[in-house]
C-alpha cells in the first residue's frame, strides 16, 4: 500500500474501534494493520482485500495460523478481526469467535501447566466465602474490645480485605494489582502517584504496570463502608502518606502486602483476581462491559479472558 492509502487504512480502523477502551484499540489496530502489511500487494485494494479475509474465513483463519505462531498474537488477532467484522455487520463472522475461544483454550492449558502447582486449586475459594471473611473482619472491628495495636491491624485488614476482594463492585470498586495499592497516598497533590480525589471518595489510578503500554488514568469509587477504618487510622497518624501503612507505620511493598494477603484469605492477588472474574463471567458480560472490566482492574481483555477467567 502507498502511504495514502496506509493513511486511509488505519483512519478507518481507528473509526472501527473507537468504542472500544484506548489500550485494547492500539492493540487491535497495531496487529490488524501487520496482518494487511504481511498479505496486501502493493497494487491491491486494501479494503477490498481485508474483506475478502471475511468472505473466506477459514482461508483467513488458516492464514493467521500459518503466519503468526504466538498463540498470545493470535488469540488477539482473531478477536480483533472479529470485533472489526462485527462493527461492519455485514459477514457471518462466528468462525473468527471460535478460533479464538478455541485458541485461547490452548493458552490456558499452557499456562496452567507452566504456573498452578499441584494442589494450589484445592485452596480456592467461592467469592461468597472471600465477602464473607472480609465482612467478619469489618465486625470485627465494630465490635470493640480491642486494645489499639490490635484495632489498628484489623483496620488494615479490613482495608486491605476490601479493596482486594471486589467486595464492593457493585458501586465500582474493583481489585488492582498489588503494587498500585502500596503507592495510593491520601494526598491529592501528589501527582504521578496513584491517589485520592480531593474528596477522599475515590481513587486515581495514575501509576500502574500497565503505564508503559500508554494505558488510561483510571479513578475508582472508594468504598463508603470502608471509611470508618481510613478515618480511624487518620485520626490515630494523622500525617501518614499513604493508605495502606503497616503497624510500624512503614509503607507496604508488594512481597509485604502479598503476604498479609495470604495470612487473610490464604492465597494472593492473582487467585483474588481470578476468583472475582470468574463470578463475573458466568453470566457472559457483553464485548463493552468486558473492556470497562479490564481498564478498571488494569489489565487487558486477552489477558482477562486467558489468566483470570476460569471455566
């Protein structure tokens, strides 16, 4: 393609997936415009020829298998081209769906057997059972009778407990990773740092691991059941930094806030991850909810659909 119609090209593929969350839109583009770099002749109509993918889409499929043998590119690949189809709504497109269900099976297979350790499923837990050691934990520390050190450490876990779990998703508050919770400060001027809104009602979601992928701010309500700790805490260190002190009033790191984590429910952040997506997805969210989903908790739909969604 000359640079005209290259230009042309990926206008129309930004217009395609503009409803679609920034990070998986560059992802979706950035692989559609390699596949039409590998396979469109200069000379050839580049619409022209991406739709002729759609016609014959077990030609396309095989193509894509043939070309791209990293099952993480091609899962993506599938989807991509899925969505794209979809939008036009001009093709039965369901082959592309199924190779990638189908290819993303594989990736999971493959990761299972490459990270869960034998064993390790037998300790999962419902999310019913996660909520439940959470909110003992909150009355708990309404119950009184505790001395302060004591109160202060079941104030964190609740905290921590609360945050992690997605025990209060249902007025937007989602599990991050664990490194973007040790660096939220209470202090709203504290710029490139995750933080609090002026207000103290939610978080700004500023520094993640996801930051080099050009990934979006994302601000998240903080849980009002939530703040009689946070105000018990400020009120006992009034100028802590940050949300989640230890007893020693030191900052949590991620190996430190991973092992409270353990010593809570008994495993880390990817299985609390894991466990909240799955309940999420046994009632097949839509495309749209699925990608507000993966910008909240900060990771990718791929990555969603392949790590954290267990069947």
């Amino acid at each position: 393609m000359n640079k005209e119609s290259w230009d042309l090209c990926k206008d129309y593929l930004h217009s395609a997936f503009g409803e679609h969350t920034s990070s998986t839109s560059k992802v979706y583009i950035s692989l559609v415009l390699n596949f039409l770099k590998r396979n469109v002749l200069p000379d050839q109509d580049w619409k022209q020829q991406l739709f002729g993918y759609a016609r014959n889409p077990t030609k396309t499929i095989e193509l894509i298998h043939e070309k791209y043998p990293n099952l993480h590119t091609k899962a993506t690949l599938f989807s991509a081209l899925y969505k794209l189809f979809q939008v036009e709504n001009l093709f039965p497109v369901s082959e592309f769906l199924e190779a990638m269900m189908v290819t993303s099976a594989n990736i999971k297979d493959d990761y299972k057997d490459q990270k869960f350790k034998p064993g390790r499923e037998d300790k999962k837990k419902s999310l019913e059972e996660i909520n439940s050691i959470h909110d003992n934990l909150l009355i708990s520390f309404h119950g009184g009778g505790l001395d302060q050190s004591k109160k202060i450490r079941l104030a964190t876990d609740v905290l921590i407990s609360g945050l992690m779990s997605g025990r209060y998703a249902s007025t937007g508050t989602v599990p991050r990773r664990l490194l973007e919770y040790t660096l939220l400060a209470l202090h709203s001027d504290l710029d490139g740092l995750n933080r609090f809104s002026p207000d103290k009602k939610s978080m700004i979601f500023e520094y993640h691991k996801c930051k080099k992928h050009d990934a979006e701010i994302v601000q998240l309500n903080f849980p009002e059941e939530l703040r009689c700790c946070l105000d018990f805490l400020s009120n006992i260190r009034p100028k802590r930094p940050y949300l989640l002190m230890n007893e020693k009033n030191g900052q949590f790191n991620s190996s430190t806030l991973h092992s409270r984590l353990f010593r809570i429910f008994g495993f880390g952040c990817d299985m609390l991850r894991s466990i909240f997506l799955t309940d999420k997805f046994k009632d097949q969210p839509s495309l749209l909810e699925s990608e507000k989903l993966a910008t909240e908790m900060g990771h990718s739909v791929n990555a969603q659909q392949l790590f954290y969604v267990k069947k």
